[in-house]
C-alpha cells in the first residue's frame, strides 16, 4: 500500500517538475556573431489572444538589435542588446507567432541570449 502512495507521489513530481521547465525555458540561441531569423510559436488554449510577453535574457560582447513582429510580419519593432541583457517587452498581440530576427553589430559579437514568447 505504501508503494501506490510512493510511485504515485513520484509521478506527480516528475510530472511537475517537467511542466515547469517547459514554461521557464526558452529558446536558446549561442551564436550572436551571425544574424538569425527564426518563428515563435506559444503554446496556448487561448482562443483570443490579446497580449504578449518576450523575455530576453543573456550576455553579449558587443552590440546587436533583436527584431520583432507579429503576423504579417511587416511592421517590425526592436530592441538593442548589448552586456547584461534582461529585457522584458509586454504589448498588444493578437497572434500565437512572432518573427524574431536577430542583427549583430559585426562578426566579433559573442554571447548567448534566451527569448521566451508568451501571449495571453
């Protein structure tokens, strides 16, 4: 009896702690020396989205800009990163995607950077 309630509490932590990760990680991106351009997509059950969130944390040597914009993908806003990078963006979005393309200031740039999407 006492292993039901063991294996059982087991699976809730695994479970758990397997949840979480997926929502505090982001997507990783190491090489800043070279401009990228990737789609984000939220995982959400939102049926009407209204707000987003883009977290960018990391550290540069050098200076880049991060780009960014919902569908269709026309009016792009950005943000310079440089150093220490621990940005936050929150804003209108009506959209589970964002277009995120990445600039750096020259090849010399290194570093890594983690960008989070949420919508809401």
């Amino acid at each position: 009896m006492h292993m039901k309630y063991f294996i059982f509490l087991s699976i809730i932590v695994l479970c758990s702690c397997n949840m979480s990760n997926k929502n505090a990680e982001g997507k990783v991106y190491p090489e800043l020396n070279k401009a990228f351009e990737d789609t984000l997509k939220a995982e959400t059950s939102n049926t009407i989205i209204t707000r987003m969130e883009l977290k960018i944390t990391g550290n540069l040597k050098g200076k880049g800009k991060l780009f960014y914009s919902h569908v269709p993908f026309d009016q792009k806003q950005f943000i310079v990163l440089e150093g220490n990078v621990n940005n936050k963006i929150e804003t209108d979005w009506y959209d589970e995607r964002c277009l995120i393309i990445y600039e750096p200031e020259n090849s010399l740039v290194k570093g890594e950077i983690i960008v989070n999407f949420k919508v809401y």
